[in-house]
C-alpha cells in the first residue's frame, strides 16, 4: 500500500494500489479508535461503508486493492452521501468510468 495512491474526499481517506497480478478489486473499511471511540460505533461505520461500496464495485474498469478510511465527518453521513462520495473517488482512481 506505501506505493499506492492517496485519494481524499470529504468523508474518507483513499489508499489505493495497483498490483500487476491482481485477480479481483478487493476493499478494506478502516474506522480509526481516535475518531471513533467504542468498537460498536467502529463497526456500525464499517458496515455503512461497505454498504456504500458494494453496488460500485460490480463492474469496475480496473482491479485494484483499496483501503477506505473514515474521516470525522463520516459519523453523521448515510449511506447515500457515503456512495456518492466513493464514486468520485473511484472515477477520479479511475477504478470506475
């Protein structure tokens, strides 16, 4: 991951590399301890990003390994405003068109 791509939008943080030989686009949902204080507002993140991301990543353009880390601003968002936002960041990486 040093030698990805950072990418930074509003709610997140994006980490993003490019492997030769990968065989798929795999994501990691990071919910950090200093911005969220107990495991179950780290786990009610994670899986508000993952439901944000997983109707993107059904046909991308590029394979890739992406790490997703949530920003203080993310505690408020919904799931929408989460999508629209790891659209950008996916178009802008080029991961989608």
């Amino acid at each position: 991951m040093e030698k990805g791509k950072i990418f930074h939008s509003d709610f997140f943080l994006a980490r993003i590399y490019f492997p030769q030989d990968s065989k798929r686009l795999s994501v990691a949902a990071v919910a950090p301890q200093k911005i969220f204080k107990t495991a179950a507002s780290r786990n009610y993140m994670k899986r508000k990003i993952y439901e944000a991301v997983s109707p993107l990543i059904k046909d991308p353009s590029k394979l890739a390994i992406i790490g997703l880390f949530a920003k203080s601003t993310a505690i408020n968002a919904g799931v929408t405003e989460m999508n629209k936002d790891l659209r950008a960041i996916f178009v802008k990486a080029g991961i989608l068109r």
